[in-house]
C-alpha cells in the first residue's frame, strides 16, 4: 500500500473515510520503550514490576501500557497508547520515562518518539 498519510490522498477523502483507515484528524500515536535491568528478572519479579508499572499507567491518566521480556537477557520492551481514541500525551511520555528511570531495578531505560500506532 503506498503512503496512506499523504496530504493529496486525505484532502480526497470525507470524514468518515478518515476516520474508517485513521489518518488526518483520526490519526493516533504511540510510544515505545526498551529497558535493561540489573539482573534477569525472575517471572515472579516480573509479574510484580508489570503489576505496578499497570497501575502506574492507570493512574497517570487515560493511558494503557504493556511490556514483555527477554529472559536470556534481562531486557524488557513495551509500548504506551491512548485508553480511548487519540494519542498519548508528550506529559505522559515524560511521566512514564521517569518512572522507569527511578526503579531500583532498571539500569538502563529508553524511550522512544511518538509514531503512528496503525502503520
């Protein structure tokens, strides 16, 4: 499929088709991030560090979150998106960044810009 955000493809298109394929104003961004910890992460450890970074996310505003992991090397990834329609926010990307940096547990983190969460 050839860019589908192109400015002379969304100007022919109405509001509903934008919002059908979400581009122009429907459009909606995530983030990613990757960390590194410590020491691997036992499956125990790693259910509690995901439980409250879930409960982090849930407080921080209408965001939702997840990660996953590579056992072998103690690397953890995960993304960020909007609960609702819409996009996070450049204050949430923030929030969420220093989070990770104050865990006891990362030794590294980073966090990556926001980018079109369906292309």
């Amino acid at each position: 499929m050839p860019l589908a955000n192109t400015r002379t493809r969304i100007r022919g298109m109405n509001r509903r088709q934008r919002k059908k394929i979400r581009v122009g104003e429907f459009q909606e961004f995530v983030f990613a991030f990757r960390l590194a910890t410590h020491t691997p992460l036992s499956a125990g450890d790693f259910a509690h560090f995901s439980a409250e970074f879930g409960r982090f996310v849930g407080e921080a505003g209408p965001i939702v979150g997840g990660m996953a992991r590579l056992e072998e090397h103690g690397a953890i990834f995960g993304s960020v998106a909007s609960r609702d329609r819409g996009s996070p926010s450049e204050e949430n990307r923030s929030a969420v960044e220093g989070w990770l940096k104050a865990r006891p547990e990362v030794a590294s983190t980073e966090v990556g810009p926001m980018f079109d969460a369906w292309r």
